[in-house]
C-alpha cells in the first residue's frame, strides 16, 4: 500500500488521484469528518480532485470511505479501522493498489500499525461529571489518564472541543478498566509519503481556501444541516469549521469573529498535524517527504521510483 500523508492544504489529494492513474490504484480516505454526507465544503471532500485529465483521457478515480455516515452520528476510531480493512481487502481481491490519503495521523497510524481496539459505549454517569468542565481541565485529566495507560490514541488533534475531549476521557477511561476483549487487525506494509509545504505557503493557502470555502457556501452549508435536525451540539462535536459557523449562526459571535477564530485555529490544527507526523517518525515510521511546490510530474516521478526501490 502507499500512504499520502500530509497537514490541511498540502495538496495531498491530487497528487493521491494522480497517483492511481499512474499505478492503477483505488483511495481510501483518511479523515475523520469526510465520512459524512453532506458536509461537503466544510471538510473539504474537494471531489474534483479524483477526476483526473491526462493526455491519453480523463479519469475518475475510485475512492472509498468518503459519504458513509449520516451527519449527527459519532464516528470513531474502531468504526474506521474496520471501514479501512474492509475497502483494503477490496481493493486488493482486484488486483488494484490501495493508497491511503488523509491528514487524520490517528486513522492513519491505528491501520498501518494495526492498533488493537475495542469498542467503546457512552458511559453517560461519567459524562454527567465531566459535563461543565472547561477544555484545559478536560485536557489535563486526559493527559494524567494516558500517563496511566502509556498510550497514544489520543492527543490535541482529537480534542478540540469539549465534547471530543470528553469522548477521549470515555475510551481511554473503559480501556483501563476493559482492557478485554479487544480485535486484533494487522498492521499494514505501506510506503509512507509526506507532502511537505513551507509553513507560510500552508498559512497563506489556509486563509485563501477559507475564505474561498465561505464564498462557495459554507455557511448555508452549516445553516442545512441545523434546518434538518441535526443539533448544534452535534455541529460543534465535529469541530474547526462547523464548531465556528454553528456558532455564529446560533448568534453567539459576529461573521468576522467568526472567520478570525476559524482562521487561528485551522493554523493550529495543522501545526498539531505536522506534530503528530513528527510523532509517527520518533516511533519508528519511515516517512518520505515531498516538496508541496515540485511541479506534479516531478512528484509522482519521485514516488514511482520509491516503490521501485522498495520493491527491488
């Protein structure tokens, strides 16, 4: 398998779509809020990017775990080890080539390393205690539990709002106290690809595929799915874009409030990205990173020949 890594406006998906041409492969999404439908602008499904052109024709590349939840819905970590082994096996009973592609490093470091899981229900009596404790409080009680457990499975990009980090607190929580039965996936052999952009190229296209994101719609976007039911709790749950516009739509910040603060904490979000990527390498993960601003020929010639060299 090849994984695409890389953090938020990297441009990790065309280089993924193109790729598959290259080598006759089909993508399996890794990140966590595109496995909802209709939210679309907002996590940036940008499904044009799997309609190909190439001198010889155009392509429409197969992607999977894209549009395979309903809005609303909590989708965790154990859910998308099992959705990625399922599209995984697929795609290789047809003789096609798997590559992963996503900035969500847990999805992407559970699956390659085949982290053993189990799932994890609400424990609502811990919820009620957690329940009015502020973000910082939350984190730090996440953290002393992970001291506890020695584990990784969470860290800062899971838990930017309180909801997530109360989630956090619930698994790592059940963990100590069901270590068993836990379901056992195997890791997974892949070539590790990073799309490394200069930190203020990614800040600059950050702010310009925001702002670019608001004038396509996101806000009514946001505004749909409110009007068709789905709470604001719910909204704020997924975070970054729909934690911010839910709230102005609720009327608790201005628009320029609001994009300010969007703005800040997508820049946030992929430092914390770039973090987790560092992480993986200090446990033991080879990753080999591409220029962002290398013409894309040049790239997809860079990773063909690094699946030579490993298959050599």
């Amino acid at each position: 398998m090849i994984t695409i890594l890389g953090p938020t406006a990297s441009g990790k998906t065309p280089v993924a779509a193109r790729l598959a041409v290259e080598i006759d492969g089909e993508v399996i999404s890794a990140d966590s809020r595109q496995v909802y439908r209709r939210m679309d602008i907002g996590t940036g499904k940008d499904l044009e990017d799997y309609m190909v052109s190439q001198r010889d024709g155009s392509f429409v590349i197969p992607y999977h775990l894209i549009d395979i939840r309903e809005p609303g819905t909590k989708y965790n970590l154990f859910e998308y080890q099992q959705d990625f082994f399922d599209a995984y096996q697929d795609i290789r009973s047809r003789g096609k080539v798997p590559i992963l592609c996503g900035g969500t490093g847990l999805y992407i470091e559970a699956v390659l390393k085949g982290y053993h899981l189990s799932p994890v229900p609400q424990n609502q009596e811990l919820r009620d205690r957690l329940e009015g404790k502020t973000l910082v409080e939350l984190t730090q009680m996440l953290t002393e539990l992970k001291q506890k457990t020695g584990s990784n499975m969470h860290n800062t990009t899971d838990v930017d709002s309180c909801q997530r980090a109360i989630r956090a607190i619930e698994i790592e929580t059940y963990n100590i106290e069901h270590p068993t039965p836990r379901r056992e996936l195997p890791p997974v052999d892949s070539i590790i690809i990073g799309i490394d952009i200069d930190r203020e190229l990614r800040r600059e296209k950050i702010t310009r595929r925001l702002k670019a994101r608001l004038d396509e719609g996101m806000v009514d976007e946001v505004k749909a799915l409110l009007e068709e039911g789905i709470s604001p709790e719910d909204l704020i749950y997924y975070g970054l874009e729909y934690k911010f516009v839910t709230e102005y739509l609720m009327g608790q910040t201005s628009y320029d409030e609001m994009f300010t603060r969007l703005e800040i904490a997508i820049h946030q979000f992929a430092k914390r990205q770039m973090t987790w990527f560092r992480g993986m390498e200090r446990r033991g993960g080879k990753i080999n990173w591409i220029d962002a601003t290398l013409p894309m020929d040049e790239k997809i010639e860079i990773i063909k020949q690094l699946i030579t060299d490993d298959e050599s």
